[in-house]
C-alpha cells in the first residue's frame, strides 16, 4: 500500500512521468523556510549562486528539514522503494519581475546514473503559478530515453552551462505544473521540462532535489557523492555524505565544498548517459 502518493498518482508517473501537486506541508512551514534562506542571504550579501545553490541540505538547516521530510521520503518511496540517497538538489529562484528562464532539458543529462532511475522532487518554498514561470513537462516524454543536448551559454538561461534541448520545442509545448507553497511536483529523470520567465511581483523560489534508490550507481570518475536519507545503502556505489550537524559551520562549509567539487568534476569530465 502507498505510504504517500494515491494509485493515481503513480499510474500518472509511470504514464506520463511526473505527478503534481503532491502536498509535503503548510503554507506556513514554507514561508519558514523561506525566511531561513533570505536570512542566509543577508549574511551572504547577496542571493543564493552557484555553489550556495548547489547541495545546499550540506549547508542550511532549512535545506536539510526539506530532504529529510517525511512526507517527500514517503512519496519517493512510493516510486523508488524504501532504500533513498539524495544525489544532488538545485535552489531554483526566480526573482520577481525578471526574464530568467530554464531551457527544455532532462536532468538525466547532467547525472551519469545507471539504471537512469532518479526522481526529481521540486518542493515550492513560496507559490509558482504559471505567471511565476512555473515548470512546463512533456506528458510521456520519459519513454524517449536520453535526448541529445547541446550547449548554448545564454546569461538569462539558469542551467549554468546552457544545456539544453534546442529547436524541438517551444514554450506553449506541454502542459504547466503551477504548485502553491509547501507543495511539490514530482518528475522521472527523464522527463523533458522547462520554465519561463517570473512575471509576478515575488519570487519564485523551490528546491529541487534529486534522489535515487542505492542500487544506482554512478558512470565515470570521479566517483560523486550523496547521502542515505532514507533506509540502508547496502550498495555503497557513492562517496558517503554525512549529515548536516551545524548550519554554516566551517564543517559544513568544507563537507559542501568537497561535496560540489566532485559533482562538478563528474560533470565536467563527461559520459554517455545511460539510455
């Protein structure tokens, strides 16, 4: 029996590789976390960037609250099983009133995985209506396997390198995934999505993170790294993360650190993705 997700809800993922909304908490609770993040903002001087925004549960205890939840485990679990690391998660804010966008993509890309068996959960700390720019999917585009990307650097594009899907689809393609806060939608790693500018007078902030059952291991070198939220990782296929201890702590700066050098590396070197 599902812990989390209806039987709909995984007959939707398995038909047309995603679900949404799925609710994990509060309007509340996510404007708590949001205030948490600004405040680091503030101390930082500046908005979330690369790397802050990269791994950043290693780094903030707001992060941290939003991978361990209980009722994101408990969705994934319906899809991936009970035996849960998170690879890797991306702050994805839009500033209000801004022309940033995300080009059409599939997160299998960047990866490396084999079996190609990651689940994106993208959990909305404030509202992301479709005048926010929410994220647009292609209903059955898992089924396609991994599509060619190319790189076209674009300062407004918020996938650092550019890569993307280019000149197969538009903007008005798909359908929208609009979430309110303390909401997420949920996406197979190779669903092809996207998003459009914010059009609206706030941000447009969520956190997506990426898990995967422990059975997955990762292709190339350097080996990456992740950490076990959820079960037991019999496997032991990845460099182990520790758990966050204290927030913003030299520890933890470091232990952040180490852990986007070698997401990085990996990505720089290269693979054929699975297919």
């Amino acid at each position: 029996m599902p812990k989390r997700l209806t039987d709909a809800q995984i007959a939707q993922y398995a038909r047309d590789g995603f679900t949404s909304p799925v609710r994990v908490c509060d309007a509340a609770t996510a404007r708590g976390w949001r205030a948490e993040l600004e405040q680091v903002e503030a101390a930082l001087g500046h908005p979330l960037h690369y790397p802050e925004k990269s791994k950043t549960y290693l780094l903030c205890g707001w992060a941290d609250a939003i991978v361990h939840h209980p009722a994101v485990l408990d969705a994934v679990e319906d899809l991936i099983g009970p035996d849960i690391l998170v690879y890797h998660t991306t702050m994805w804010t839009k500033e209000a009133r801004q022309p940033a966008f995300v080009l059409w993509h599939q997160d299998g890309t960047y990866f490396f995985l084999d079996p190609p068996e990651q689940v994106t959960a993208w959990v909305a700390l404030t509202d992301a209506t479709t005048e926010m720019g929410c994220v647009r999917i292609i209903p059955g585009s898992h089924r396609l396997g991994q599509l060619p990307h190319t790189d076209h650097p674009d300062p407004l594009n918020m996938i650092k390198r550019g890569q993307g899907i280019h000149g197969r689809f538009d903007h008005e393609t798909g359908v929208a995934m609009p979430l309110r806060a303390g909401e997420m939608s949920l996406h197979h790693t190779f669903a092809v999505h996207s998003s459009g500018p914010n059009h609206a007078d706030d941000r447009r902030m969520g956190l997506g993170i990426s898990y995967i059952p422990t059975r997955v291991r990762p292709l190339g070198a350097p080996t990456p790294s992740a950490l076990l939220v959820r079960g037991t990782d019999r496997y032991q296929h990845f460099v182990a993360e520790r758990r966050l201890e204290i927030p913003l702590s030299p520890a933890a700066w470091a232990a952040h650190a180490e852990a986007n050098r070698r997401f990085r590396a990996r990505q720089d070197a290269g693979a054929a993705p699975a297919v």
